[in-house]
C-alpha cells in the first residue's frame, strides 16, 4: 500500500528498533508509543556483558505482513486515525499561537523561558539575556 514506507515498516518497528538497541549493548528500559501509534521513544540501558545477537528477528516478518494485510483502505478512512492527527496538529498550532501573542518576537519567548527556568531554579532575576 501506497500510505506505508517500506524503511518503516521492516526497519523501524518496536521490535527492530529494541533489537539494534540490544545488539549494540544495551537492554530496553521503556518502550512507549504515542496514541496513534506513530511516535515511539524506547529507552535504553547500557549493559556490561550484553549476549551478541544476530540481529535476527524471527516471525517479525510475518508479523508486519499480516497486519498489513488486515488493514484496507476503507478501513483506514472509517477509522478516527486519519482524522486525529491534523486536528492534534491544528490545536497544537492554536495553542502556541495564543502562548506567543504578547510577545515582541522570538527573542521575548526564549527570554521568558529563561527568566521562569531561572526562577524555578531559585536565582531568576527577570533580566534579558544578551
């Protein structure tokens, strides 16, 4: 199907990217996926004596292969997935919109940012940063 890249499919799917991390040395910590499911973050620990592995993934084939086929492209367009993205996009952009509004320009916001960084932080003055 044309709505898939091969790259993300086969090389970037949880179980590939768990197995690069681990066959570089590292165990997986956390794996977490974002609600529709396009953005992972996989956490990793660096390990003394990891296992040398292959880079072999059994069955991870066959995995993606059915799930493709089990998805049709009506079965897409009925489902809230196509839709839910750019309304995320379009609150997002609404929000950081209405966020920045009082601002002069892109030095204010990061000076802002600064200035409630250094607060946090128990030194904050409120000055400009040059």
């Amino acid at each position: 199907m044309s709505r898939f890249h091969a790259a993300h499919l086969y090389n970037f799917n949880q179980r590939t990217l768990e197995t690069m991390g681990e066959k570089a040395g590292f165990t997986v910590h956390q794996t977490t996926l974002s609600s529709d499911g396009g953005v992972m973050d996989t956490i990793f620990r660096k390990v003394a004596n990891a296992a040398q592995l292959t880079g072999e993934i059994p069955g991870n084939y066959e995995r993606i292969q059915a799930n493709l086929n089990s998805h049709t492209r009506l079965g897409h367009y009925l489902s809230p997935h196509p839709y839910i993205r750019p309304l995320s996009k379009l609150r997002q952009h609404l929000e950081e919109t209405r966020a920045i509004k009082n601002f002069q320009d892109g030095r204010d916001v990061l000076d802002s940012l600064v200035a409630g960084i250094a607060r946090t932080e128990g030194g904050g003055n409120g000055r400009r940063f040059d």
